[in-house]
C-alpha cells in the first residue's frame, strides 16, 4: 500500500481576494502544509484555463457568473473568469509548501471542456494521464485536501473511487462554494461513491 496526498487547486483565485474566492479558502494553507510531512507522495492539482474559456461566463453573451448553461457534456456551471494560464490569480497561495510535490497536474486547459476532476475533464472520459502516473507508482491510496469541496474535491474524489483507489476526503482541509445545496450534494455522492470522509 501506498498513499498519496493529492492538494486540490489551492491557488489565488480560490481565495479571499480571488476572482472566484471560495469562503475561508486560505485557513486550509497550514494544515495542508502540515500535512505533508506524514506522506511519501505529494501531488499537487492546478486549475489553469485560457483566457475565454468555455466555463467563463463572459464567453456565452447574456449569461452571468453562476448560471448554468448546457455544453454538448452535460450541464456546466458558468464562473467568473479565474485561474487564467499564467495569471497571479493561477498561481498557488503564496503560503503554501509547494517543494514537496512530486507531480503537478494542470487541468481545465482545453478550451471547450472544464476540467474540475484530476482524473477526467467534465465530458467525464478524456483523461487527464493521472490515473496513469499514480497506478505505474504503484498508489493505492489517496487522500484529498482543498478547494474547492463540492466541485474539484468531489469529482475527483468520486472518479477516484471509480477508478478503484481507497479514498480519503479531509474535510477540515478543504473549503466548499456551497451553490444551490452543492456541498450536500457532494457529501452525498462521495458517500455513495465510496469515498471516506473524515475531519
Ligand atoms: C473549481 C470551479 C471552477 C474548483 C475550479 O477548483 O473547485 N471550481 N473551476
Ligand atoms: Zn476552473
């Protein structure tokens, strides 16, 4: 057995001050980096859009942040622009202990698919190459901190179950956007999926 802790989009824009801030974002920081010192792999996720992304809701007219919308993959929550490639806003917050990671993967760059999982983007089939590097590791299990919990946490937690990883979920370590019952929801379908959630 071997275990992983996988960081979730701890950047800029998912904090206070960031474009698509996710409450108390930032109080993670230093129990995540804490964290750290009890895993052999550390890997970090990092959202990392083009500008005019198809999730960005200034790239369908008459939409606003936080409509929905539907895209050929289902529907799809439409943001404010954040984490664009190369932006302050992209980077990882200035606290957190970026050194220990093995791996950082980036997702969300194709431009017509948001991408919240570290495993598949949205249309839930095109991989990330995740699965991949973790499995030819030899990792087994996984456990989940960051932003944010009913979006980026749960989708990969639930592909990660899926794809036959023992999962854990920090809760305390994570932070949610709560949308319309979306951290309940998420709770729920991790439950359901497998997935421990402690903390
Ligand atoms: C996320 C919304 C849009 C996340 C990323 O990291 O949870 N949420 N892009
Ligand atoms: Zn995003």
């Amino acid at each position: 057995m071997t275990q992983a802790l996988i960081v979730i989009d701890v950047q800029n824009d998912f904090c206070p001050g960031g474009a698509l801030a996710v409450p108390e974002g930032d109080q993670i920081v230093p129990g995540i980096n804490a964290l750290m010192a009890e895993y052999p792999v550390v890997i970090l996720t990092q959202d990392w859009h083009p500008a005019g992304h198809s999730s960005f809701a200034s790239s369908h007219g008459g939409k606003a942040p936080y409509d929905m919308t539907q895209m050929p993959y289902g529907p799809q929550v439409l943001w404010p622009d954040h984490c664009i490639q190369g932006s302050i806003g992209a980077q990882f917050h200035a606290d957190l202990t970026t050194d220990r990671a093995d791996l950082i993967i980036r997702k969300g760059f194709n431009p017509a698919i948001d991408s919240y999982s570290a495993f598949f983007e949205n249309d839930h089939s095109t991989p990330t190459g995740l699965e991949g590097y973790l499995k030819t590791r030899g990792i087994t299990d996984l456990t989940m901190v960051g932003l944010a919990t009913d979006f980026c946490v749960n989708f990969s937690a639930v592909d990660a179950a899926k794809l036959g990883f023992s999962v854990t979920v920090r809760s305390d370590l994570c932070r949610a956007i709560d949308l319309d019952g979306s951290l309940a929801a998420a709770r729920t379908g991790m439950q359901e999926a497998g997935v421990h959630i402690i903390g």
